[in-house]
C-alpha cells in the first residue's frame, strides 16, 4: 500500500468501517465507467486529493450493501445538460445523485465506491480507483475481494 492511500484512509473513522466480501464480474459491462469516472473525479479529488484512473471493477455482494455513511454527490447539471442535449437521458438519470464512500481492497489498494443513491440491485456496486486494481491486484473474473468500507461522509482532507 502506498502511503498517499494511507493518508486517505486514515481520514476516516475506524468506527464506521463495514468489511465484506464481493466478486469480481469483468464480463458484464454497459461501457460507461470512463464516463462515470469523469463526472465524479473532480469531487473526490476535492474531498480526499487523489485522482481515478478511468473505468471501474463491477462487484456483487451474497447480501445487499448499504454503505456506511456515504457521501452524497449530484452529477455536475452541465454535465447533465450536455448529456441530454446527446441523447443520453437514461445515462444523466442513472448516475444524477450518488453515493460514495472510501475503501480498502484486499488490504492492499485504496478505491471508491460510487454507485447509485437508489441503486437497482443492492447487491452490484461499481469500484473506481486511483490505480488500476485488476493489474495491480491481479483480479479475474469471478475472483473474490475484501473490502473495508470507509464511512465517507466524515473523512475529509479539504
């Protein structure tokens, strides 16, 4: 682990940490985790001062996920308005209010999770990371990883 992921993980509070464990699917993609990594980037670099790669790992819990004390983002409305002028409506409403919060893959990596306020399945959440996680962490389809979520609403850096 690095000590730049340290320092984020650190800024939370180790009474708000949920561990679990999640599978990896990388089959299943709708393509747009570059997208999404570009609308939210700009706020978790304001609230923890580190960058996302682009894309995401898609993960499914045995149980649905609440994440602990997540922090409430709104997509950017010039980001929905562009979004809407290209005929992606479905796109803006999906990822139009989301919830984040800090973790700890496999002891090893920092990441965030940011998925849908209201998600469809409460079981699948998407991971975006500073580092790309699949090389870094050898990660297949079908591997299993542990996660230490991070309250995200009291960790702050800014």
């Amino acid at each position: 682990m690095f000590d730049w992921e340290r320092r984020v993980l650190g800024s939370a509070p180790v009474d708000h940490v949920l561990s679990v464990r999640a599978r990896v699917e990388t089959r299943a993609t709708t393509g747009t985790a570059w997208l999404v990594t570009g609308f939210f980037a700009p706020d978790v670099w304001t609230r923890w001062q580190v960058g996302l790669v682009h894309g995401s790992l898609n993960l499914y819990t045995a149980e649905p996920l609440d994440l602990p004390s997540p922090v409430r983002l709104q997509l950017p409305e010039t980001v929905r308005a562009l979004l809407l002028q290209w005929k992606m409506e479905s796109l803006a409403d999906r990822w139009r209010e989301v919830d984040v919060c800090p973790a700890l893959v496999d002891r090893k990596a920092l990441a965030f999770v940011i998925r849908q306020s209201v998600p469809d399945n409460p079981k699948f959440f998407e991971m975006f990371a500073p580092t790309h996680l699949t090389s870094r962490l050898g990660l297949r389809d079908g591997s299993e990883v542990q996660l230490d979520l991070r309250s995200g609403s009291r960790s702050n850096l800014a």
